[in-house]
C-alpha cells in the first residue's frame, strides 16, 4: 500500500535538500564578526529539535504561532520547524510597537509567541493576558529561551502531513485601508507559487542567494528562502543590509533580491562596477515601484537588468518580467522597466466593471486572478473575505490580457491596460492606451486616455504642487504585463 501523500511545504522543501547534507547551506557572521556556516545537516537537525518542542507543548491542530524576532538564521529554522510540526507561522514585523503587537496577538490568539529577550517583560504580559500560554524568546546572539529549551529535545523528527488546503502561514496587511487584515495562506499556496517561480527564473544548480532582506513579509520570508531551499542553494545571510557586504559577496553568489532602496544604496558605492557583479546570474527587485532612473543607472553600472515584479500578501507573486524568452508570448524576454511583467504562469487574470461584469476591449475596470497562489481568506474576516471573491473563473473565461503598470506616488496606483483582442479594435493594432487611476486614500477610480487629465487628477489627489511623476505607457504589438489587482487585494506589496 502506498503510504499517504503529503503536501506540506516543508516535506517538499526537505526532499529538496542536496544529496551531500555536509556541505554548506548558509553562510553568515555572528554580530561580533565571527563567520558562521550551517550545513543542511543543520538545518534538518535544528528544525527537528524546535518542531519536537512544539510538539511536545500538547498545542490544538492548527494553532498558531506568532513571532516578532530579529532577522537569524535561527528564526529562519523557527519558521521551518513550525511548518514541520504542522501549525501555523505568523510573522511580526520588528517595528511593531505594544499597541500593534496587542491587536494582533488578541485577534490571532497565537499559542505560541516569540519574542527577543529584551521585549520579553512587555510582550509576555500582552499575550498571557490575551490567553497565550508559552511565551519564548530568541536572540539575534542565538541564545534565549527557545533555543534553550529545544536543546532537549531529540534532533529527528517525522514531517507532520498536511493538505495543500491547510493554513502554513498567516500574513497581516498593512492596514493602510482600516484595521491589518490577516490573510490566510495555505501549504498549497506557498508551494505552487514557489516551485513556479524557480522554474519561470531559471533557478539552477550552483545558484548562490544573498540574503539581505528581513523575513517579516513576502519577500524575504517565502520568495527567497523557498527560491534557495528548493534549489538546494547556498545563501549567503546578511542580518542586515549593507551596501558595501553585499557589494563584496556579489563574486560569490548568483542572484540577489533586494527592493529598490537596497539598489539605489548601491549605487552609491563607488566598488560597483561590472567586474564586481561579473559573476551575478540574475538581480530581481519588488515590494515597491523601481525608478526607471534607477533601473537605467543599474544597467550602466553593471551590465545587468533587474528584473522585476509583483506580488501581494494575499497572493505572493502573480507577475514577472521574464528572466529568459516566454514562450506564452512570442518568445519575448525584454525586462522592461517600469513594469512588473507578464502574468507567472498559472496565474489567471481578466478585467471587470464595477457591476461584475466582463469588459470588452479598450474599456476599463478591475483586474481579478485566479490561482493556486490566491489566498484562502482573512482571518475571521468573513465578511471581507466575501467582499474580495467574486464568482469563480471558469476554464472558459477569457484570461489572456496585456497591459503595463506605472505607480504614481506613495498612495496612487496608475495602470495602464488592454485587454487582448482580434481585428481592427485590437489594442496592439490601434496603440490605443488607456490609464486607470485609482487614489487609495479615497478609493477614486477614474479611466484616463488623456495624460494632462491624469496629471490634474493627480495633482488634486494631493501629490504636491508639481506635476506628478506619471509617465504614459505605450503598447504595442506583443506588449504585455499586468497591473496590481483590485482584487483581491487592496492588499500589502510583497
């Protein structure tokens, strides 16, 4: 009888692993500068031990496990022994202050918190008030009450078996549209959109990751340390960015992630160069618009093009520029800036007015998806959750879509779209644009084919006494990319 299959994140992530589990894994240095190297032995050893002290606390199925730490490896094997005992990970963002971490623990009732040993005294009090009955703590010196304690406990440990239907991670939004919403993703989630992603980027034996970003969000948490543990590549772990390590790690390793602030910083170290970055395979930027300028100057620079894309914490990633020819579109593999891509593959899209309904070419609307990726709801949000689904695509529906996106400013989106279409009223044909602005401050949604109207729309949204940064985007034949979607989503970048 064939044993039952298992769908967790973290099994597909183990078998992963590279044949030789003595060779190293990640490479950091201790906060007094000392060089430390983590076999993939380790890893599998030091997630047991913490997933059997998990295991050994009697938790109900499901329960969660929240943790507002500094960036460690040892939080990165937190995180993977969570998803090896089967229970939830909720990431908390270091600069949460008291008032922040309260709602979150009482909205989430976590049955496990960690925190660092110097916030221990207020978050402890926070959460054995809301219910929470362990309370650990994790230093960035690998030491605390986590460690300590796991330290007892066996370093072997059978994967938990999960669906691909069972929550991995719960993910809280910005709230920059009310209170921070939890969005529920799922091992199914997290592993389609990972296993996508290392395709569709051209992940391959040999890579090397610098790890430079925190692991509170999308980006630094799945897209990276999934991309590398799948690939069974070394990172090279940065607790914390600087320009001038990461500069000196680059002949080293093989691709970076970084959003576009961590680029400009580069740029202005003078050790930049081509030769530095001869060795770099692929540099990939998100979580917030790139400059084009920035863009432009990292091509002179060195040599290279950033690709980027997009993504939400309700999604994790839904486009890309392409890393090499697509062939869903002509074979096109042009990274073009100020863009995030085509739709990855398996991601559907199509566009709808405000009354649900399914747009013909050149109007305007919301851009909804579909896919393995989508999120499973809000956390007990019913009534949210229902507002961001719509009906289910059908195999039927018309999913092919091309278009551009622009972002304008801290709080407007401005997307440039067109459906595809045949004959004469085809978009490609006509280069024929229209912009769809939306003010996220007051939820205005306005179509523009007129770049002065957008930039007095712009301007009376409240974005200074100049003209806006907002450039018009031009399609033509074989162009293609996506705007963010409206739904579901109002969600945070990832």
């Amino acid at each position: 009888m064939n044993a039952p299959r298992n769908d967790s994140l973290f099994a597909a992530l183990r078998a992963a692993f590279p044949g030789d589990l003595d060779a190293t894994a990640i490479e950091t240095t201790a906060p007094d500068g000392t060089p430390l190297y983590y076999t993939w032995r380790d890893i599998d050893r030091a997630s047991s031990r913490i997933a059997n002290l998990l295991a050994s606390l009697g938790l109900p199925e499901g329960s969660r496990v929240a943790v507002q730490v500094e960036k460690s490896v040892e939080a990165m094997l937190l995180y993977l022994a969570t998803l090896r005992a089967g229970y939830v990970f909720l990431p908390l963002n270091t600069a949460y202050q008291s008032a922040e971490i309260e709602y979150f623990i009482g909205n989430a009732e976590p049955a496990v918190v960690v925190c660092t040993p110097g916030n221990f005294g207020w978050v402890s009090k926070i959460a054995f008030t809301a219910g929470t009955r362990h309370v650990f703590t994790l230093g960035e010196n690998r030491d605390g009450s986590l460690l300590e304690r796991a330290a007892h406990h066996a370093d072997t440990h059978e994967v938990a078996r999960k669906g691909p239907d069972d929550l991995a991670a719960i993910l809280y939004t910005s709230g920059t549209t009310g209170r921070s919403k939890g969005a529920m993703l799922t091992h199914g989630n997290l592993l389609s959109n990972a296993v996508m992603l290392n395709d569709y980027w051209g992940w391959r034996q040999g890579d090397v990751l610098i790890h430079a970003l925190p692991i509170f969000h999308v980006h630094g948490l799945f897209v990276a340390i999934h991309a590398a543990l799948l690939g069974g590549s070394k990172m090279i772990w940065l607790a914390k960015f600087d320009p001038k390590a990461v500069i000196a790690a680059l002949p080293r390793a093989t691709v970076f992630m970084g959003v576009p602030t961590l680029y400009v910083r580069m740029l202005g170290e003078g050790a930049l160069t081509r030769e530095a970055a001869s060795h770099m395979r692929l540099f990939i930027s998100g979580s917030a618009p790139l400059l084009i300028e920035t863009f432009r100057d990292w091509q002179e620079r060195t040599g290279h093009t950033i690709l980027e894309r997009y993504g939400m914490s309700e999604t994790i990633m839904l486009t890309s520029n392409p890393y090499s020819a697509d062939a869903r579109h002509g074979g096109q593999d042009e990274r073009r800036g100020g863009t995030v891509g085509f739709p990855l593959p398996g991601v559907g899209l199509r566009v709808v007015g405000d009354d649900g309904r399914e747009l013909a070419v050149g109007e305007t609307g919301h851009i909804q998806v579909r896919g393995a990726n989508v999120f499973k709801g809000y956390w007990r949000m019913p009534e949210k959750t229902a507002e961001e689904f719509t009906r289910p695509l059908a195999h039927g529906d018309r999913l092919e879509i091309e278009a551009r996106i622009e972002r304008v400013g801290e709080s407007s989106c401005a997307f440039a779209f067109a459906i595809r279409g045949e004959g004469e009223d085809d978009p490609r044909a006509t280069g024929r644009v229209v912009t769809v602005c939306i003010d996220l401050a007051s939820g205005e949604r306005r179509g523009f084919a007129n770049p002065d109207e957008l930039a007095a729309f712009l301007l009376a949204a409240g974005r200074g006494a100049g003209p806006p940064a907002a450039r018009r985007t031009e399609t033509g034949p074989g162009d293609g990319a996506v705007a963010a979607p409206a739904r579901p989503g109002r969600g945070t970048s990832g």
